[in-house]
C-alpha cells in the first residue's frame, strides 16, 4: 500500500455492529469488504444495500461490499476488523489466520470472554495469530444503529502497538466519529465485558418499578466493582473512568436498545430467561459473561454484590426480587473505607 493510499479493510461478522463498522468506513473512503455466513444477509448488502434483518430500514454506502467468500474478504486487505459474537471469536481467528497478508493487522469489535476458558480475547488472538501481528480492540459506548445512522459517536482503540492503533484509530474516525487511543488492552476488553452484566442489573432495577434513584446507585456501585476488579487484574483505573469504562457503562445501562438492559427489563418484568432471550431474538453476552467475570472475582478474592445477583439471577438460583433484597441487606460500611480499590 503507497503512503498516500487509504487501507484496505475487511470486516468479517455482518449482524448489526459489523454492518454498522463497515458501512461508517466505507463512508470515509476506504476500500471496505464485508464477510458474513448467512448469504441471505450478504445478498441483501450487496444487491439492495440494506441489512434487513439486523439494521432494517438504513440505507448502506453502495461502496460497500459484501461477500460469504473469507478468502475474497481477506484479499489483499490491510487491516482486519472482526465483529463476532464471543463465542465465535476464537473460530473465526483460526479460519482466517492463514488467510491474513502477512502486512496485515487484526483488530476486534467484539466484547465478552472466550467461553470455557475465560480469557481474555487479547490472549486468545496472540495464541491464534502467533507472535508478530499488530492486535488492537475496539471498544466504549456506542450502540450500531447510532452509528449505521451517522449519529455522532465516540470509541476508543487500545493496542500495544502503538502505530497499528494510530491506524485502526484513523480509520474509524471522522466527522461524526470520534476514535481516541489507549494502551490498556486487558482494562479496555474488562470494560466492554463486564458492562453488560451490570446493564442486567439496571434493567431489572427498571423492570421491576424501583425508580431512577435505584438505576443511579446500581450504575456508581457497579462501577465500583468493575474498577476494583480492574486493579486486580493489571489494568488501570482511568481506562475505566473513560470511555471503555463509564462511558459503556452508563449507555449500556440506560439505553433500550442494549439487548442487556432488555434482557434485564423482562426478567424485571416476570419474563423467563428464555422467553426473553426469544424476544431479543441476538446474542445476550452476559448469559455467559457473568459467570466469567464471577470466576475472576473469586480467582482474585473481591466482592462483587452486584455482578454475583446477576449470575445468581441468570442461574436462576435467585427471582429477582430475592437478589435486590440481598443487596439492600448488606452490611452497612463506608462507601470506601481505605481506597477506591480495597
């Protein structure tokens, strides 16, 4: 690729969030192939230039290509973005991994743990890939509708290197997308996990009556653990203050479009798991998140009230209403009796 050209970029996952990338950086001028399974969904991209069965009704770039081909989607291409579900991540690496020009970087849109192992989907692209390929993640508040729309949006890029974040940061942003840039892949990726698990909790806070006062206390406590959890893994604080942190937080926990939340709001509601799962009819990554992030707590020894009611919850070891009341009867205590992070 000459200096002055713009990168070739292939998006492989077209549901609602990889459709919504690839059409914002196609918009911005670049070269941009999108990869999907189903050839219903790719046929409709490349001959009508929706996708009717994930942003229905939002016209795409006529740029755009779409295709069922990974080979033809990976040709040639500069920067990989992948935006699959979790638990196709590790699938989707494998398959493209000899595929990759040699040049070429992956970055991902994808939030959530590897299911099984629970680890981080950093660690699991430096297994897949091998040594020596430019990894970034994608992440903050930020819902693909918005996006697909051109609603103004802000995200960030944490990479360790340094100039394939500049990169992938440079594709994405533009006038109605503002993309900034960070080193703190395991904090940004917790971030993006454990968001949708406390997005359950506000939900059922709403689902169930308690008022605005009750989504505000679960928000900033729910920050709380996610920014204790955060320390004890290595990442750092102001990653999660941002845009990672807070700023997916508060959007996942208050916006109806988060299939979280809504997750949340029907079991508030009285709905079963899997009437509400129907209803959403996508993939819910807490389902399996919070057992993940519950696992980590109790590898680092930390209390997480509000993240264990929601597993319990999901499990349905607990209603609803008995998670709330195990909460409100917690021992009173200083709001932080050392440090942010004891």
């Amino acid at each position: 690729m000459a200096a002055s050209e713009k990168p070739k970029v292939a998006v492989l996952g077209a549901g609602s969030w990889g459709t919504a990338l690839a059409a914002l950086i196609a918009r911005h001028g670049h070269d941009t192939v999108l990869w999907g399974r189903d050839p219903a969904v790719v046929t409709a991209i490349a001959d009508s230039h929706q996708n009717p069965r994930y942003l229905p009704g939002i016209a795409l770039p006529e740029p755009l290509r779409a295709t069922t081909a990974l080979p033809a989607a990976l040709d040639a291409a500069d920067l990989v973005l992948v935006v699959v579900p979790s638990h196709a991540f590790a699938g989707i690496l494998e398959a493209l991994a000899p595929l990759r020009p040699a040049h070429a970087g992956v970055a991902w849109a994808t939030k959530g743990f590897e299911p099984g192992s629970g680890r981080f989907l950093h660690e699991v692209a430096s297994e897949r890939l091998g040594p020596g390929v430019p990894l970034a993640v994608v992440t903050g508040p930020s819902f693909a509708r918005e996006v697909a729309q051109g609603l103004p949006t802000a995200l960030t890029v944490h990479s360790d290197d340094a100039g394939f974040c500049q990169q992938v940061a440079d594709v994405l942003h533009g006038p109605a997308f503002r993309a900034y840039t960070g080193n703190d892949m395991r904090g940004a990726e917790l971030g993006g996990a454990m968001k949708n698990v406390l997005a359950v909790a506000t939900g059922v806070a709403d689902g169930m009556g308690l008022g605005l006062n009750a989504r505000a206390g679960l928000i900033t406590r729910g920050l709380n653990e996610m920014l204790r959890l955060n320390i004890a893994l290595g990442g750092r604080p102001e990653t999660l203050m941002g845009l990672a942190g807070l700023g997916d937080l508060v959007l996942t926990c208050t916006g109806d479009l988060s299939r979280n939340r809504r997750l949340g709001l029907a079991l508030g509601r009285g709905a079963s798991i899997e009437q509400a799962v129907r209803e959403i009819g996508q993939v819910v990554e807490s389902l399996q998140t919070a057992d993940e992030v519950m696992r980590l707590a109790g590898v680092h020894g930390i209390e997480l009230p509000i993240a264990e009611g929601v597993r319990d919850v999901l499990h349905g070891t607990v209603t609803p209403a008995e998670g709330l009341a195990r909460l409100m009867a917690r021992e009173r205590k200083a709001e932080y009796p050392q440090s942010l992070f004891c």
